[in-house]
C-alpha cells in the first residue's frame, strides 16, 4: 500500500501509517528506527540498501530529503506499508524553512520503546550528537567514504566523537581486522614494523592504520597501491612477516612465518551488508573510538 501526501503534517503521517497497517493486516514486529538523512542523488541506492536490511531488522525506515528552494514551509510524505516491506517505510520531503526543523518533523513518527538510529550515507554534521537529527539517535553512521574529501571528514568527525557514532568505513574492515587479529594470536611474535597499502585517500585504510598503531605500539606507514580500496598489509617479525595482500575482489592471499601461504575469502561488501551489520548493535564501540582519537592524533594540527 502507497500513499502520497502533499502538504501535510507528522500527526497526519502517523495516522496513515496506522490505517495502512490496519489496511494490510501486517503485525509490528519492528525492531527500531532508521532514520535516513540523503539527496535525491543517492535517494535509490540509499533506498534499496535500507529495504534489504530491513529483511534482517524489520524496521520503520523514515528517509529524510532536504529541498533546496525558496517556497513556503512545507511537508510532502510518501509511506510504504506492505508491499513486501518488513516494516514501514516514510519518505519526508521538508521545503522552505522546515528543512531547520527536521527534528521536530520526525520525533512523532519514532517508534516508541526502540532503538532509533541515524545514518547520513554521504556528506554528515562534524558533530553528530549535536546536529538535530543526530539528537534523536542511539547511535549515529555516516560513511566518509561518500564524503567530498574522506580523510577530513575522518578527523572532523573525530574531533566530536559521542558514544554512539561509527562509520561505515570501519565496517568495511571488520574482515581485515579478525584476519590479522588472528594471525597475531597464532604467532604471539613481536611486531617490528607495520605498512597498509590502499587506493589513495582511503578513509578504510586510514582507520585500519589508526587501530594497528593503537594495539601495536608503533607508527604504521602507508602507501599507495595500485587495487581499490585496501590492497595489503604487512606486519613485520624478526621470524617473518604477517600479511594479508588482496588479489581481487574476493579472495586475498594470508601468511604468517612457518606457515604455508593459502588463499582466504575477503570478499568486497555490499553496502546493504554494512548497514545490516551496524544495525546488529546499539552500543558504543569502544575500538572505533580509539582508532578515530588515533587519527585525531596524527592528523595535521590534530582535532
């Protein structure tokens, strides 16, 4: 069932959505709030990463779009119930003046008793806590690497760190990160020396970089490599070196000295996958903020 509203209010949204579900027959079940904050040009991307998580966290999935004119305050609404949704899905259009008070727009539609979480797929506040939208929230995502410039965005948004606030880009190392975890604990050698090889301006390969110096105890250098995204990782012993070099879009080759080399899967994630991991948790991540205070620290000036 779909329904357009034109003009309208949060108290009449909440009223569709409660005749759209009486409508379809559908039970609740839903287990949290995801609020979106995006533009029209990721609207579509955004839109199907949020329906497939959806199918792992039934959801009511509110999209927020700020509309760049000059007319009057106003709200235009589009609402999905059923249509093989596993939840509700609100998309809210805020013109004119309204686009400054996105937050009192979506407070009435949040499911009660349930987690909300923000996430901002592209460009995001500095300080997330404090932007209004972001108030709202148990937890924050955004993804510097949709930013303009990934590695600004990194340390900004570090500079503000609120428990509840994480990043698809260190998502996108959880792989990586239990592959060298684990080669550590086999060998218990100490690490001498440590390099990440990424595409330039890598925000993953910065964060990557960031938690191996924290747990490490030492400077990792970074290089340019010629593979999107993160190509290798090389941790240094007096017996050998540890390492994880990617080979293609999904395998990488592992080694740890006194060990044959094998092939291991580290398949490049779908964002819908992201995003379905980071709604598992509503916690602080305590790592993440380490490593986000780590590149605070070897920033330019710092924070």
């Amino acid at each position: 069932m779909i329904v357009e509203l034109k003009d309208t209010s949060a108290r009449d949204i909440d009223e569709a959505l409660l005749k759209g579900r009486r409508f379809v027959g559908t039970a609740s079940g839903m287990v949290l709030t995801l609020l979106i904050v995006t533009d029209d040009a990721h609207f579509e991307e955004v839109l199907h990463a949020a329906k497939e998580s959806a199918t792992a966290h039934p959801s009511r999935v509110i999209v927020v779009t700020f509309v760049d004119d000059d007319d009057d305050a106003r709200l235009d609404a589009s609402i999905e119930v059923g249509e093989g949704i596993p939840g509700d899905l609100v998309v809210l259009r805020l013109h004119g003046g309204l686009r400054a008070h996105g937050d009192s727009v979506c407070l009435p539609l949040l499911l009660p008793d349930s987690p909300t979480i923000v996430w901002w797929p592209n460009e995001a506040p500095d300080n997330l806590s404090a932007d209004p939208i972001g108030s709202l929230a148990d937890r924050r995502i955004t993804d510097a690497s949709g930013s303009a410039d990934p590695q600004a965005a990194l340390v900004r948004r570090a500079g503000a760190h609120a428990d509840g606030d994480t990043d698809l880009a260190w998502t996108r190392l959880t792989r990586w990160r239990a592959l060298l975890a684990a080669a550590l604990d086999q060998t218990q050698l100490p690490v001498t020396s440590a390099r990440v090889v990424s595409a330039p301006d890598n925000a993953p390969a910065t964060l990557l970089a960031a938690w191996l110096s924290e747990r490490l105890g030492l400077h990792v250098e970074r290089l340019d490599g010629d593979m999107v995204g993160v190509n290798e990782v090389v941790l240094s012993t007096e017996e050998g070196d540890i390492s994880v070099r990617r080979i293609d879009d999904i395998t990488a080759v592992y080694q740890v000295p006194g060990e044959p080399r094998r092939s291991v899967a580290l398949r490049r994630r779908s964002l819908p996958d992201l995003l379905t991991e980071e709604l598992r948790r509503t916690d602080a991540d305590e790592i993440f903020e380490a490593a986000t205070q780590r590149v605070c620290r070897d920033s330019d000036g710092g924070c």
